[in-house]
C-alpha cells in the first residue's frame, strides 16, 4: 500500500510581527483562519475533517514573559474514522533564537475517547510536525487551545529584537489503511469475484508483489490508488483453480462498510490465511460475507470486531464442513437482523453465544435452521425482546433432544411459522413463559417433532393467530394435546393441522371456534381411530366431526360442560 497522507486543512495563518522597544521585543499576534478543506470522496462515505477556529485576535506590545491563545476545533463530519492526523508548523519562518519561543497544545474530545495534548516545547525553526492527534471517529470534535509564549529569562534579551516569526497551520489526515472494494452487486462478475467458485484459498499478505505467474490481477481499493491489490494465481492442482491474494504494503486492510457479497459462493475454498489483516471495525453489513463457502473445515473470525455492524444475515450460512466458529468475541449490540446468521451449517456440533447481545435484534429468521449436528443450545441470556420474526429459527436442528427458552421475551413475536420445524430429535421443550399475544401464525410451528412426547401450550394466546396450518403436523409421539386455552376465532386455516399425529389418543379443543376457518384439508390425516376430543359446543362438533370423516377416521366428540 502506498504509504499515503492526504493533506486535509491548510486552516490557520499565524503572523506574528516585533515592533522595535526599549529593552524588550514587543510583538502584536494575529491568527486568520476558519478554512476548510475535505479528501476524496469514496464509495463509501466521506472521510472528511473540518476545522473551525476564530477570525482574528490580537495581542499588541507583548514583552518576555507574555504568551497569546487561541482555539481550534478539528471535527469529522465525514462517515468514515479518521486513524490519527498530524500538526504541522508548515511555511515556518522562526529567527528567535535560545529557543525563547515556545508553544504548547491542548485537546479535549467531544466523545469518551482522549486526544492527545502536547507539553511546552520550543518551536522550532524549519517546518515540522508538532503534534500527533489522536484517532477521530465519525462525528467527533476535538477542540485544541493552541498557547504560544515569550519566555522571560530573568535577564536582558534584547538578542532577540526585531526577529521574525511566521507560521502556518497544517492538518494532515493519516488514513494509513486503504479501504477493499465493496461488492456492490453479485451478479456482476467482475475482479476477483469472477473466479469465485474456483478459489481454494485467500490470503491477505504484506507488501505488494505481484508475481509473473499471476493469471490476472487487479487494483481492489476503494480510492483506485493502488493502495490493496488481489491476483490470482493457479493453485498447482490441476483442477484449473486458483489461489487469491490481497495485499497491502503494511498488511492492514480495511473491509468495506458495505461488506455484503464479499465472500459468497467461494464454495471450492478451503482456507483463509491471516483473516486479521482485514479490519472489520468499518464494517455495518456482513449481509452473506461467507454465505456458501461449503467446502472449508476451519474459519477464524476471532478478531473481527462487529461493533459497528447492523447486519449479520446468512453471515456463515451453508458452511456445511465447519465443525466450530469462534464468535464468542463478537460485539453484536448494534445488530438489528440475525436471518439466517447459522443456518445450514450442518457440521456444528456447539456454539458459545454467551458474549451475544441480541437486545437490538429484530429479525432471528431461521437463525440455527439446517444445524443438524447442533446437539445443545445455550441462549439463557438472549435478549429477545424486540425479535419480532423467529420463522425457522430451529428448523431441521435434528440433534437437539431439549431446548429450554424460559428466559425468552417474546412480547414483540409477530411471526413463528416453523420455528421448531422437523426437530425430530427434540424430546423436550419449555414455552412456559412463552408469549404469543401478538402472533399472527403458528404455520407449521412444531411440524416434524417426531420425538415430543409432551407439550404444555397452556401459556399460549392465540387471540391474533390466523393460520394454524400443519402446526403439530407428523408429531407422532403425542398421546395427547391439552388445547383448552387456545382462542381461533381469527384462525382462517387448519390444514394439516393434526396430521401425522399418529399416538394422539386425547385432544382438548374446549374454546375454539371454526366458523371462519376457510382451508381445512388433511386436518386430521393419519391420526388413530377413536380419538377423543373435547369441543365447546354443537357447532364445533359438527364440524370436528365433518373433519374426521374426510379423514376417513372416526372419534368420540363431545361438547365440554
């Protein structure tokens, strides 16, 4: 990477003349300024520093010992953090001499992280850096009180008469790491993506060199500097494929904001060689970052931080052959969407989330579907209170044999169609505290879980549920369903609903209502001859009936008193 400062502000004119005294130098101080300037504008924000600071003061006959202030701000008004910026003393002219001319800068930061402040130093007397600013992140401003002095030695310094001092200000940006390309638009083949699925391994490397060997290379940087660079190289298989290479002169890299794609469908890739060269703190989408990467065993995402990230969905989705993924150091507080985040990676057999904050999620779609290995799942500290769609969200974890979701908030649950869809190993499940006041469908919820051999819904309110379609569909170890609770005055369709429920022996539908249930078909498919079942009165027998016989089954029916 070119090792690249961009010059941001030329903000500040210090001129200070010496008006001829007695004994001592008198000087008046006068400091223009208020200028602005910004870099170059990426794909993906602005890096941007503004500086504001006053018009003019002035300080007139100023002898040893007297020392003039004046105050700046530096803030980012750009979208992307600034990595630290420099002071400079530039267009310098200084003849004090004895380093009687001294300054010194302080700083104070709008936000919790420091600036740097500088102690009382002589100024010098060519151009020169003078202070190293701290980082500065999008919307901070670091306000600085620059004091200049005329020290005062206790004796004659007339030495110094009629010298000269001039200065201007200069504020110079360190982006010191470039920035990937974002992958905008999947069904554009272009650069790398382009060889996508006949990739075996990544590597982030330090120093650009592109090899003579090199099948093609390209300039994959956001400013289109030269700053990160990628080629490909055949991988010595014989299976015309290839190993990638992005590099950087320093090795840091910097992913895109808009991180989507970056990896999708590399679905021949088989390792990632020094992933912590990308830096992710930028990063606010990982919307299918790794998505289809089916055939790696291993993947370390320890050092990411996702701090800034708002979406992880499909993040590590069909990973079939990874065996564990280290998350545990993931910052998720800002996270509004974990669709599908796990889903269809098949080899899992544990996942640590206890370091995970869900209390921003809203979407959990699907989130551990396709876990067929997952054996257990610890989510007593998931925050689910705002989690307004979990579709799927277990759906075909074939090896979980329990699940306990006691400490789950589902106050804001609107959509749950499937969410324990084809557990089939799943003895065991606590909604004990489980509210489902404000979903709309239960389509499917428990279809497929082949092994419950009980199930306590007493704490379930379906007052807003309109679809109960296969909802207990293939539950064929329940001996009996304790419905007594449940409202379907809204419920438009049953399809389905008892299917497959082949132990199913006792069945309490004691306050449901069928009068706008518009789909009905397969209600009571492959259930057991003689079935009792407890209705609320002579309509609903009528129609339980009615259901039974399409069947091709029979059943006690009988109105509760």
């Amino acid at each position: 990477m070119k090792n690249k400062k961009i010059l941001m502000i030329i903000s500040i004119i210090t001129l200070i003349s010496f008006i001829i005294g007695f004994s001592y130098a008198y000087f008046t101080t006068i400091v223009i300024g208020n200028d602005t300037a910004s870099s170059n504008i990426t794909t993906s924000g602005s890096l941007k520093l503004t500086y504001n600071g006053t018009d003019s003061i002035s300080l007139e006959n100023s002898q040893p010992g007297d020392s003039d202030t004046m105050s700046f701000t530096v803030t980012n008004s750009g979208s992307l953090e600034v990595l630290g910026y420099d002071i400079y003393f530039s267009k310098l002219i200084n003849t004090f001499v004895n380093d009687e001319l001294v300054y010194e800068i302080s700083c104070v930061s709008s936000d919790a992280i420091p600036c740097n402040n500088k102690v009382e130093t002589p100024v010098p007397v060519i151009e020169s850096l003078v202070h190293n600013g701290a980082s500065i992140a999008p919307g901070t401003t670091h306000t600085y009180t620059l004091n200049i002095t005329f020290i005062e030695t206790g004796s004659s310094q007339d030495y110094n008469q009629n010298k000269e001092f001039y200065l201007t200000i200069s504020i110079n940006a360190e982006f010191a790491f470039q920035t990937l390309v974002a992958r905008q638009d999947y069904d554009t083949y272009e650069l790398f993506w382009a060889y996508a699925s006949d990739i075996t391994s990544v590597s982030f490397e330090s120093g650009i060199n592109i090899p003579m060997g090199a099948v093609e290379s390209w300039d994959v940087s956001v400013a289109g500097e030269g700053g990160i660079m990628a080629y490909v190289i055949d991988d010595g298989l014989g299976t015309n494929t290839y190993e990638l290479h992005i590099q950087s002169n320093d090795g840091i890299i910097l992913a895109n904001p808009n991180s989507k794609y970056l990896f999708r469908l590399f679905s021949n890739v088989l390792e990632f060689n020094n992933l912590n060269f990308l830096r992710t703190h930028l990063v606010t989408t990982m919307y299918q970052m790794f998505y289809g990467c089916e055939s790696i065993a291993e993947l370390d995402t320890s050092n990411f931080d996702t701090s800034n990230v708002l979406n992880m969905d499909f993040l590590f989705e069909a990973l079939y052959n990874v065996t564990s993924l280290n998350v545990e150091s993931f910052d998720t507080s800002n996270v509004t969407s974990m669709r599908g985040t796990f889903s269809g990676c098949q080899s899992i057999i544990e996942l640590d989330l206890s370091n995970f904050d869900t209390s921003n999620v809203l979407y959990m779609f699907t989130l551990f579907g396709g876990c067929y290995n997952l054996e257990s799942l610890d989510l007593s500290l998931f925050d689910t209170s705002k989690v307004i769609d979990m579709e799927y969200m277990f759906g075909s974890c074939t090896s979980l044999t329990n699940l306990d979701l006691t400490s789950f908030n589902t106050s804001s649950l609107v959509w749950a169609e499937a969410m324990f869809s084809d557990c089939t190993n799943l003895v065991t499940i606590n909604l004990n505290s489980f509210d489902t006041s404000n979903v709309i469908s239960m389509h499917s919820l428990f279809s497929g879980c082949s092994s419950l051999t009980n199930l306590d819904l007493s704490s379930f309110d379906t007052s807003l549920a309109q679809s109960m379609s296969s909802m207990f569909y293939g539950c064929s170890a329940l001996t009996s369903l304790d419905l007594s609770t449940f409202d379907t005055s809204k419920v438009t369709n049953m399809s389905s609903m008892f299917e497959g429920c082949s132990a199913l022996t006792s069945l309490d539908l004691r306050i449901a209502t069928f009068i706008i249930v518009t789909y009905n078909t397969d209600m009571f498919a492959n259930i057991t001859n003689g079935i009792n079942i407890i209705v609320k009165d002579t309509a609903a027998q009528t129609f339980i009936n009615a259901r039974l016989t399409a069947a091709g089954k029979t059943g006690n029916v009988t109105i509760f008193v």
